[in-house]
C-alpha cells in the first residue's frame, strides 16, 4: 500500500459507528437521545440529520391523538470524494481484481493462480507491471500493447457478460411462458445405481422427454398475442415444421388434428399451396371452414410424432440388448430339476424356457405367443419352476386364466412340478371372503403360485384392492389377447396389479393394427410407455379405425411407424408356428361348405329382406341396423330361431292355460301374451314342453330338422361316424345349441355338451371323460367358452356351425384339437349358407386375415360400423347410404 492513502486510512480507523438507541412506542420522545457525534475533520465526515417519527403500535384513537415529536438521529455518511478516489485508482473493486486475475490467467494458463495474485498485489493491481515481471520470470513474452490490451479485453469480457445475462433474462421469460402452456411433462432420470446389472435395466424403465427436446413449449398461435403484435413470416423451429405440415401432409394427416374433420382436412389442401406464414394465417382465418387454432392443433401432433419416435428408439436400443444376451447364450442348458423325471420338455420348448429366463435377467416383460397347442402353459410351469430353483422369487406368482382353462392349469401344475405349491383363489363370495382374511394373516408365504380367473380378479372392489396392495413377482395373464383393447374396464383393473414381472399368453397372432401393437406394448412395458398412452392413442385411435382400401391413403408416417412396431414388438415376443416346429404333427384340412338353405327356409328369407328393404330412408322404424343383421343371422342358421309357426291365435290359446296353471309364473292373459311375442318358435317350442297342459303346441320333429344345415349334418355325420372319427360341434349362438342338441337326440348320436353356463368345476371332468370314454361321438361346445385353452384331441373333426366375426375366435376353436398330442389328421368344416348374410362374413373375415395388409379394422369380438354398413347392402341389395341410415338412423329434433 502506498503510503499516499496512509492519511486517509488512519481516518478510517477513527471512524466509529455508535450503537442505536431502541425506540419503543411506549416511551416519551423526549427522552430518546442521540448518539454522540464522532469529532472528525469536517472536511473529512458530512453529518447528515435525519427526521424518524416515533413508533406506535396501539389501535386506540386517544393514543394517536395529538402531533408527534419528531425523534433526531444523527448517521455518518460515506467517506469524502477523495477518499473514494483514492481506493478507486490504488484499490479495485473485487469484480475488478477478478476480472485483472482472469486477464492473467488468459496469457500465464500453467501458473497457478496464487502466484498471479501475489504478484498483482506485489504491483498494487497493475496489471501491466504484473504482467511484465511474470513474462520475465517465466520466459514468456508480455503482451505488445500492454494495458491497452488489458482494457480491450476488459470491455470485451463485459459485453459477454451483458449478452449471458440478457440470455438468462430471456430463458426465465420462456420458462414462466411455459407453465402456461399444456405440454407433456418429463420425469427426471433414474439416479445411476451402483451395480451395472441394475444401472443397465433401470436405464429403460425410466421415461423422458428429450424426444421432444426439439419442440418449444410455445403455442405457434395465440389469438389474443397476435392480434396485437404484427404476424411476420419469420420462422422460428416449431413454426417452419407447422407450415411444412400444412404444405405436405395428407387428408388422412390432417384429420390426425383435434377437431380437424374430413372437410376441413379437405379445405387445407384446396387451399395449397401456402406462400409463408402470414399467408397461412390469413387463409385459416378467411376461410369458413378452417380456423388459426389448427396451427397449435398441428403443433401437438408434430410433438406427439416426436415422443413417439423417441419411445421407439429406446425400444430399439433393448431390443439390441436382448439380442445381444441371447448371442451370448445366456439361459440354461437343461429343464429344472424340480419338473417330473418322466416328462421331458421338447427342444423348441427348452428354446422357450431359455427366451424367458434371458428377459428375467435383463429385467424386460414379454409376450409368449406360440401357435396354439405348442404348450405355452408347460413352458410357463417351467419357467417358475426355474425361478423357485434359484431363489429370484421374493413374492408368489400370480397366473390369471380364462374359467374355462382354470382345472386344466391346476392338473398341468400337479402334473409337471408338484414341487410347486399352487392356491386356487375361486370359489362362492363366501369363500373368496374367507380366502383374503387367510391372505391377510400371512397364508401366502405357503405358497408359490396363486392361480385364478379374470372374474376373479376384477369380481369385486374388494378383490381389486386385494390384487393392487398384494406383492406379486411374476404375473402370468393366459389368453393375453383379450387385453388388446385399453380402453376397457378390464385393461385398467389388469395393468394395476401390484407385480414386479409380466408374461402375456397367446396363441393368437398380432393383429396388423398399430394401435393394438401399442396396447400390448404398454401393458407390458407399463414404466416406459404409460405416460405416452395418451400420445399413442391421440395420434393411431383414429387410422386403426379406418378400413384403408389403397396404401396411398394411408399416411406415411403411420406406414413407418407400423413396420418399425413390428420390429421392436419381435424382441419381446416369441411365437412359433405349430408346422415349424412340429414336423410330425399331422395336417390339417379346411373346407367351407356352402350349405343351402332348406325350402321353407329360403322362402322365409327372401320375405325378410325383402320387407328390410322397404324400411323408410329417414330411419323411422322400430329397426336398428344391428337387429336385421341378427335376425338375418338367425335365419340362415335357422329358421327355428325367428317366430313363424306360432301366430297370434296360438299364443293366446298358450297364455289362456298357462294363465290358469298354477306351476306358471303369471296368471294375466294379457301380460303372457306379451311376453310370448318376444319369443322365437324354439323358445315357445320349450316352454311348451314344459307344461303338460301346452303338449298339443308343441313343434313336430319335421319342423326342427328342416333346416339347410341340419340336412348337412345328415349326409356328414352317419359317415363320419362309421369311419371312426370323433367330432366337435361349433356355434357361437346357446340357443342354437339348444337346436342342435334337439337334433342329435332325434337321430340318436351320443353327445356331451360344454358352453357359458356350465359350471367350471365339472368342465376338466368333462373333457376328460370324453377323452376316455370313446363311445362319446360329438362334443358340442360353444365357441367363446369351448374355444380357449381346451385339450380335446381325441377328436378329429371340427365342425364351425355359425362363422364368428372375428375369425380368430373360430381359429381358436379349431385348435382344440389340433394341437400338440395329435395322432390323426383334422378335418375342419365351415358352414356357411348359400345366398345369405353369411357368404358376406366369410368374405370379410378372409380379409382380416391378410396379414400383408398395411392396416384392418379392429379385430373386436363384436362388428363395427362400417362392416354392418358392408355386408347390410350386400345382403339387402340396397345401396350404402340406405343401409348407413338404417344402422345410423337421423336423430328426431
């Protein structure tokens, strides 16, 4: 320090800051006294006076009454200028030393900061005289301007600094403008576990947002903002991707907007093409049939798209994660000890217990999808078998199963691995009670494997709760393929079981629909996909629903998107077809016979479609399009199954006994007459036969053999018998169950019977006496309850009496019996009848089949609108905007 700033140093140490005096409102002004004044140069110190009036914190007028002495307190100023003058030329601010040491640090990178900061103290912070002794020390030439370099440096330094601030100014405006703004939020990264097994598998179960890093937050259109401010044709990111979307996107892209409908989709692409953004604008707004708010909506489509891919492309990194562990032969080498000796599983079985023991150890879900009767449900057994052997099972496994297949699962579990300790959760409500207070009290740690029903687990809300709180390791969800829907009741109950692991059981193949794809995926891979559900189904929901009928039409993005989908789905999921991997299984032959209708019956349903046909265009009828179509149904199966023989006359004559038949329920003529023309003829036809009274009403046996079918059944079934073949008889109808049971009793074929309402506790008991009992010639069964999971391959022949919508169903039925154990060739036959709705079906469901089709429509158990339009005009003959009356019928005002 030099010791021209001695003086004034020395005055500074004079200088003393005297406490305050604490003021109270409570105390008279006049005794507040101020501070003594420190006897300084009056050059030197300014005293300053300051007026301060007395605190009062009372709330009472007489207090405040009257004026306030003002109290004086005296404060010292701030040193004079020369003073300051002095610290600024001999002594810098501290930003200033920083910035001088900074400068240093630029030209002198391998000194240590120490010494630069001894040596510019040592020069009293000149930072020439600094840098010329280190440049001599250290052998380094100074700089060639000296401190003007320094200054330039400096001011530039400052500028950065200015432009970094207003940078950050700018970033907290965005950020505040983002919270007004609706977006997809993102979680923050899983924090990095220590083992690398554990790193590697939470690094996918994790979900962020950076596939939408590219896309601000900022709506590209504010209404209120723009018309005050001046629209440019400036384009920022999200702006130049909109106006390209605009430009180029299809109908079918554009109808991907929310509330952008055909027409308006239609409109966008008259008015094409746009100049730049204030063209847009104005042509959105100008035109009637669009709106400026389409510009944000294409906007959340663009970042919806980004999401996706992102997701993709994680999905594609584990796919090769997965590929990579199977390379490096990770599995087992041999089945587990614990399955019985006698049984060996097969080679492509062992390649199925190996698949499934790799997605356990890099902690993925996946989806067995093995054609059916390739022992999906011994692979599984297995599985957990392993899994006991290695003590991974922290918690019991939980195995949901279709009803039907509930004493099957029970008898392979005894069967294969009696080592593993199985609890049938089903029973009455009674039971199903006392089974959860046993649950609470710890009964589960005696188990292994809980083994239930969907209608079970979804049964009740306290069965739900039971499932969510309850720790499960593995859940196995048999016939997965009735999860395809996310939009049901049944999906959401499903994915909220509290399980660590998920395996999906099906034998039916995916369907070539994106959305369905989508659905799967995030069942089983919930923690990845979950919070994109909402982006999956806003931008697929609406093409999965559309019957494409040219690849053009479909929109690029989606055509990517659904190969892409399909090689991310091949990782998780393993099916193979029964002709590949079982060379011996013996073929199977379909036939679709084209039956036709009986005489009487065709008759009938000519009359049907013709007064179908002269249903008012404007819908006023007591019709809708879904009853014709059942109707039409029933008569080609039929006739039986509408009313035709039992007129007016004759349920009156009925309800006239019945009414004084104290075994009967009513005793109204009036009321049971009602209730009768709701009635088919085979309806009536048993209520006949159940009271005595009614005998005389019954049908002839001439009347229920007459049918286009049944005079199949009689060319087919006598020479099948003979030649030693077992058959199963398909119908999706109970009532045409009913039929045909009536059928087999008249011509005296021994039968067994299995549909909906059959109690699940006898249907093992059942199937297994069928199978022993050779003298059995048909099972008749019904297509959704006897066509899952069932082993009947002691029959031969199927037989498809009423074609299902969904093929699939019918697909399943057939495999009843052609399946692993086969000996014998199958035969399956379809009946279908000539000239009838039905030829319609079999047409469309040939479609759906077409696996190299880009998209179909939904594989749902029940038919869609546009298919009942479909095959409404082609069995009426009436052209398709009458038929989409009849099945949409005009609302009345």
């Amino acid at each position: 320090m030099s010791e021209e700033g001695a003086p004034n140093l020395q005055k500074l140490r004079g200088f003393r800051y005297q406490k305050k005096p604490q003021l109270s409102s409570h105390e008279d002004s006049s005794q507040l006294v101020s501070p003594p004044e420190v006897p300084v140069e009056s050059g030197d110190i300014v005293v300053r006076k300051r007026i301060i009036p007395p605190q009062n914190d009372s709330d009472s007028e007489l207090e405040t009454q009257g004026t306030p002495r003002p109290v004086v307190i005296t404060t010292n100023s701030t040193l004079n200028n020369r003073y300051n003058n002095a610290k600024s030329s001999k002594n810098p601010s501290i930003l200033e030393k920083e910035k001088q040491m900074k400068f240093l640090l630029e030209i002198f990178p391998n000194l240590e900061a120490m010494k630069i900061h001894d040596c510019l103290s040592k020069h009293s912070f000149n930072t020439d005289a600094a840098a010329a002794e280190l440049s001599k020390i250290y052998n380094k030439p100074p700089p060639q301007s000296g401190f003007q370099e320094y200054n330039q440096w400096r001011q530039d330094y400052e500028k950065r600094q200015a432009e970094s601030k207003q940078s950050q100014i700018t970033m907290n405006v965005l950020n505040e403008q983002k919270q007004t703004f609706k977006r997809q939020s993102s979680n923050d990264e899983p924090q990095i576990r220590k083992k690398k097994v554990k790193r590697r598998r939470t690094s996918f179960d994790s979900d962020d947002s950076a596939g939408s890093a590219g896309y601000k937050d900022k709506r590209v259109f504010d209404s209120d903002e723009d018309s005050d401010v001046e629209i440019s044709d400036e384009l920022t990111g999200d702006k130049k991707r909109v106006l390209e979307f605009f430009q180029s996107a299809t109908v079918n892209e554009l109808q991907l907007m929310n509330t952008c409908s055909k027409k308006k989709a239609e409109s966008i692409v008259d008015a094409r093409p746009f100049t730049g953004w204030i063209d847009l604008v104005q042509k959105l707004q100008t035109n009637k049939n669009m709106s400026p708010d389409l510009l944000n909506a294409a906007q959340q489509v663009l970042m919806t798209r980004n999401n996706i891919k992102h997701l993709m492309k994680k999905c594609t990194s584990l796919a090769q994660q997965l590929e990579r562990a199977v390379a490096a032969g990770a599995g087992v080498k041999e089945q587990p000890h614990s399955l019985s000796s006698s049984l060996k599983l097969t080679s492509y079985q062992m390649v199925g217990l190996n698949w499934l023991v790799v997605l356990y150890s890099q902690g993925v879900n996946g989806i067995l999808a093995d054609e059916m009767g390739l022992g999906k449900t011994v692979q599984i057994i297995s599985f957990l078998a392993h899994l006991k052997e290695i003590g991974a099972a922290a918690h019991p496994h939980l195995v949901i199963v279709p009803s039907s297949t509930l004493d099957n699962w029970k008898n392979e579990f005894a069967r294969w691995c009696p080592e593993l300790r199985v609890f049938m959760y089903y029973g009455t409500t009674e039971e199903r009670r006392q089974f959860r207070v046993d649950l609470v009290k710890g009964m589960l740690a005696d188990f292994d494997v809980i083994l239930t029903t969907y209608t079970m687990v979804g049964n009740s809300p306290e069965e739900r709760k039971m499932f969510r709180v309850t720790r499960i390791h593995y859940v196995i969800f048999d016939e997965a393929h009735m999860l395809k829907n996310m939009n049901t009741q049944r999906y959401e109950n499903l994915i909220r079981i509290n399980a660590k692991h998920r395996i999906l059981l099906t034998g039916t193949p995916l369907q070539n629909n994106l959305l369905e794809l989508m659905s799967l995926l995030i069942f089983v891979m919930p923690k990845i996909f979950a919070e994109k559900a909402d982006d999956i189904k806003s931008l697929f929901q609406k093409n999965s629903k559309k019957q494409q009928d040219q690849d053009d039409s479909i929109p690029v993005f989606e055509r990517e998107q659904i190969e892409q989908a399909k090689r991310i789905m091949k990782p998780f999921v393993l099916r193979r077809l029964k002709c590949d991997v079982l060379q011996d299984l013996p073929r199977k032959t379909d036939h679709v016979i084209h039956v036709p209708l009986a005489t009487v019956q065709k008759e009938h349903y000519e009359q049907l479609v013709a007064s179908y046909k002269n249903i008012n265009e404007d819908g006023e009828n007591s019709y809708s399009g879904m009853s014709i179509m059942s109707d039409l149904r029933k008569l080609s199966n039929h006739p039986l199954l509408l009313r035709y023989h039992y007129d007016m006359d004759k349920m009156k004559e009925i309800a006239k006994l019945l009414a004084v038949d104290p075994g009967y329920k009513d005793t109204v003529e009036q009321y049971i007459v009602d209730d009768l023309t709701w009635m088919s003829d085979f309806e009536i036809h048993t209520l006949c036969k159940e009271f005595k009274c009614l005998d005389q009403f019954t049908l002839p046996d001439s009347l229920i053999l007459d049918s286009g079918k049944f005079i199949q059944f009689d060319k087919m079934l006598p020479e099948l018998k003979a030649k030693g073949h077992r058959v199963l008889i398909f119908s999706q109808y109970v009532i045409m169950l009913n039929i045909v049971e009536v059928y087999l009793k008249i011509r005296g074929f021994k039968f067994m019977r299995l549909d909906g309402s059959t109690a699940v506790s006898i249907r093992q008991d059942l199937i297994n006496e069928f199978t022993e009992d050779s003298s059995y010639f048909i099972f008749l069964l019904s297509t959704r309850a006897g066509g899952l999971g069932i082993n009947l391959t002691s029959a031969d022949t199927v037989i498809i009496h009423d074609i299902d919508f969904n093929p699939y169903n019918d697909k399943q039925a057939e495999d009843r019996c052609h399946r692993m154990g086969q000996s014998r060739p199958v035969t399956v036959y379809r009946f279908v009848s000539q000239g009838t709705i039905e030829e319609g079906m079999l047409e469309m469901n040939r479609e759906k089949l077409k696996l190299e089709r880009e998209i179909t429509t939904d594989e749902t158990d029940n038919p869609d609108t546009k298919s009942v339009v479909r095959l409404l005009s082609s069995a009426l003959g009436i052209d398709s905007s009458k038929a989409n009356t009849l099945v949409s019928p005009k609302k009345k005002p």
